[in-house]
C-alpha cells in the first residue's frame, strides 16, 4: 500500500495574529494535519506562541526498558530506549535552569537526591519541553500529562512549578488493564495517571456521563410518569430566610422548619428563560402548573419536586477498564500472548509500543475543546491524539523523533476514519519559523545592552574583553527555533563563537568545562 505522504520543507505561511474575544491569539504558523519527525524541543520552539487550545503528551516514563514493536505488525520498527543517564549536558541544563527558573531547578535537583542521577536527567529533559508547551497555550488552553506511577510524583511537582500549582485541576486514574500480575512482592501496576491542568477558568471543560447502573436506577427512581423514571427531592434548603424565599406558599411555611425556598437549578429548563426575574413563589407556581411539586401525605411535611433521571453521572477522576481497547504495555513478557491476541482483535491495534486506545483521547478532546480547536501532541508516536482529533473534527498537529509516526498516522487515519484513501497528511522535518513575533530590530544592535548586561564578561568562557572582541549570538540558534528578541541573544567572544556555531546552549556550555573554559 502507498502511503502517499506530502513532505513540505517551505510551507506557506499563514496570517500571524487575529482577536479572539477582544485578545490578540496567535495563529498557528502551521497547516491543519502536519506530523513532525524530529526534536521536538527544536520544532516547538519555532512554533507561535500562545496557538494551541490542547496538548496531550504521552512522553516516555523513566521506565528503564527498551520497547520495540513485534515484528510483522503495522508499527515494526518503532523502537525506544527508555533509560536516562545524567550527561554533561544534562548537567548543563540544569545550570541554565537554575539561572532562569530557580523553582523548577529546585525541582529537579531534590528528584535527583531523592531518586537519583537517572530522574534527574529525565525530569531535565521533560523541564525544557514543558516550558515550551506552556508557552504554546492559549491562555484558555488545557495539557494533559500521561505517565505512570514511576515518576508521576515528580512531574506533578515539575508541572506545578511550570505550569503553576493553581493550574492544577486534576489527577486522573485510568485503570489500563484488568490484572497484571507481579514477580516482585507488590500490588499488581494497573494504571496510569493523568495529570491535568487548565491555565484559566475559561477553559474549556464539558464532561460527558456516563449511565446509572440499573441496581441504581430500581433503588432510587421507583416512581414514574408520562415523563419517566423519578424520584422525589427537596425544594427548600437548610437555614431561615428573609423575604418571599422564607414566606409561606399554598399552606407551607419553610421557616417553622428552619428552611427556606430553594427551586434547583436542575429544575429551570422548566422555567421561563431559565427563570430570570421570577420570584421563589413565581418559580413554584410554574412547577405546581406542569405538575413537577409532590405534596406531602402527612401532616408536617414538606413539598417536594420530581428528580428525573438525568443523563447519568459526569465522569469523576477515576476511569475504568475500557473493554476491547486495553492499555497494557507491549513487551511484558508474562503478558506478549494477550498483546499478539488483541493485535489480531482489535483493528486500532498497531502494535506502536505503549499505543494508548482512542477512546481514551477522544474522551479528553471532547471535554477539553470545541470543533476545530487546535490539539498537539508532541509525543505522537502512532498518532492516537492526532485520530482522535481527526474524528472529533478538530485541527491538530503531532510531533515525533521517528518517522514511523508519519506512516502510521496515514495508515489509522485511511483505517479509523471517514477519510479512506484521500488523507495526505503534511510531513515536515525542518523547523517552523515564527510569525508572532512582530516587527524586531535587527539583533546587532542589542550589543551595547548586552555589553552592560553581561559587565563586558563573555557568556562562554566569562573572560572580560573589549567590546569590538564581541559577538552578538542567538542563544538558540535561528536554525533551530529562535527569535531575534533580546532574552535569546548574548555576547561571545570570537573563540567561544566559533565554538558554539549552531550548537544547543546547553551542549555548548559543557563542551567548554569539559575543556577547563566554562564560566
């Protein structure tokens, strides 16, 4: 089969700002159904700010495996490492960190007392990511952090710092299996978490339900109607009133009780515009009229309304085992049987080591954004969320290091979708460049600011020089992402210039300790 895949070097670029509800919203500066193969700390850092309404991220875990896919399945050849070590550009990081968020450095370095060399490098790597993605958000936006119980603790806290801890409005638990059991002496691991966050209270947030259970419904709901299965509930709430809300209504008096009236808002959809104007009586007489208000019997009790059963019950932070969609991880030896079974059972199976169920992920984009909002994952692997998306008929766009990801999202999306064999998806490998910025000087002339910021102290070597003996540098190359705005541009001197080229910061910077010229 052909994948027919569009790989655009130069793509057009679209317009870079518009309002949005009277805020200036950056654009994406990318087409609707591109897939990444490379960095993406390299690609996100090219990407607009402030363009994106959802990231889901399913990054690796610290789990110190190696995943491969089986061989003869869609997704052979898909292969990673998932080990960490502590390098000297690791350590680099950090020092860069430190310098500029000195809470997330914190962060990191207890993770590393605590846990060790190898959480510290992991959580290094996840840190210079996290703050990208923060960036990319609209200020309504929503992330999704997926990882399991090897490091979730220190990405909540990781996450806390760099999204903020007031952000925080979740941690999901989805049961990924039924069993698994455990050589060691310990509970059998049958989750995952996710850790989610929203960067303001107008994010988007519209769970679904799911239904009662009948046990429930033949327990509660006894009573029925021309309008279904009901129950009865109170009409009043505890503690006396002032005004008509506390007066008497058709014999009742809520105060002898120590009550007052308090109609439901469940009960407006019954209510002229939703009852706006209407007094507490206003409100009572328009029910008593449809026949929604049950007296009571006996002498001393109250009115009550009719409860109907409702769509069910709103998802809660603990979701379930989802039949015929596991989660379990591939390459577990005592479960590879049951992984090969529901390659052949299920058809969104890939064999894409840790694929997660598209049900999953349409579950978070349904409740965490509208139609033709903007979705990215940048840890896309076999593109679930780009699937999931797709048929939730939003935009997105998803990154990955392999190119596997770009074949396979040909693949589900001609498979799993209304598509068929129409779906080109954009491949890009370059690294998008910025159109939000607006208009910028010409970074040659920060020189003198940097002359006075940096004390004529080179950022390399730290060695004072005169001023001609300079070099105005990006700190991340343009190549690579970069802006022209001054927080991204230092002093070199003409050595240290030559011996960072291109080269990433932090890689720059342990080059030159390891050669006794660091700062």
């Amino acid at each position: 089969m052909s994948l027919g895949l569009t790989v655009s070097t130069e793509p057009a670029q679209p317009p870079a700002l518009r309002y949005t509800d009277g805020h200036l919203m950056a654009i994406a500066n990318w087409k609707n159904q591109t897939i990444w193969t490379g960095d993406n700390l390299d690609i996100m850092r090219g990407m607009n700010s402030e363009s994106v309404d959802l990231i889901y991220l399913d990054p690796p875990f610290n789990s110190n495996r190696e995943y491969s896919a089986p061989i003869g399945s869609e997704a052979a050849g898909a292969a990673f490492k998932d080990s960490w070590t502590l390098s000297d550009v690791d350590l680099a990081w950090v020092g860069i960190i430190a310098e500029k968020e000195p809470n997330l450095s914190a962060v990191i370095d207890a993770a590393g007392l605590a846990h060790g060399k190898s959480m510290q490098s992991y959580l290094t790597m996840m840190a210079v990511r996290l703050l990208e993605m923060r960036r990319l958000l609209k200020p309504t936006g929503s992330i999704y952090l997926h990882c399991d119980p090897t490091a979730n603790a220190y990405l909540r806290t990781l996450c806390d710092a760099v999204v903020g801890a007031r952000n925080f409005r979740s941690e999901i638990v989805w049961r990924r299996s039924n069993a698994h059991s455990k050589t060691r002496k310990q509970y059998g691991p049958v989750h995952d978490t996710l850790l989610f966050y929203a960067l303001s209270d107008a994010a988007e947030f519209h769970p679904s339900t799911r239904p009662y259970s009948d046990a429930y419904i033949q327990s509660r709901f006894k009573r029925s109607d021309e309008r279904g299965r009901y129950q009865t509930n109170y009409l009043t709430g505890p503690g006396q009133r002032d005004g008509e809300s506390g007066a008497e209504w058709r014999g009742f008096d809520p105060t002898a009780a120590g009550r007052h009236w308090a109609v439901p808002r469940s009960l407006r959809q019954f209510l002229p515009d939703d009852g706006l104007g209407m007094s507490s009586h206003e409100k009572l007489e328009c029910l008593h009229d449809q026949g929604l208000i049950v007296f009571p019997k006996k002498q001393g009790g109250q009115p009550m309304y009719k409860q109907y059963i409702g769509p069910g019950v709103p998802y809660q932070d603990l979701w379930a085992y989802q039949p015929n969609t596991s989660g379990t991880l591939f390459n577990s030896d005592e479960h590879i049987d049951q992984d090969v079974k529901w390659l052949e059972a299920e058809p969104e199976r890939t064999g894409y080591p840790t694929q997660k169920p598209v049900g999953l992920l349409e579950r978070i984009i349904r409740t965490s954004t509208n139609e033709g909002d903007m979705v990215l994952d940048p840890f896309c692997g076999c593109a679930t969320a780009c699937i999931a998306a797709e048929k939730l008929g939003r935009q997105w766009t998803g990154i990955d290091i392999s190119p596997k990801a770009a074949e396979l999202v040909k693949l589900r999306m001609v498979r799993e979708t209304n598509l068929f064999d129409q779906f080109n998806p954009i491949v890009r490998t370059d690294i998008p460049k910025r159109t939000d910025t607006g208009p910028l000087p010409p970074y040659k002339t920060h020189k003198h600011t940097l002359y006075g910021k940096q004390e004529g102290k080179c950022a390399g070597c730290g060695h004072h020089f005169p001023f001609q003996n300079f070099t105005v540098d990006h700190v991340v190359a343009k190549s690579k992402g970069g802006t022209d705005h001054l927080e991204n541009l230092q002093l070199l001197c003409n050595h240290c210039n030559s011996v960072k080229g291109t080269m990433d910061q932090a890689a720059f910077v342990a080059k030159l300790k390891a050669s006794g010229l660091g700062a």
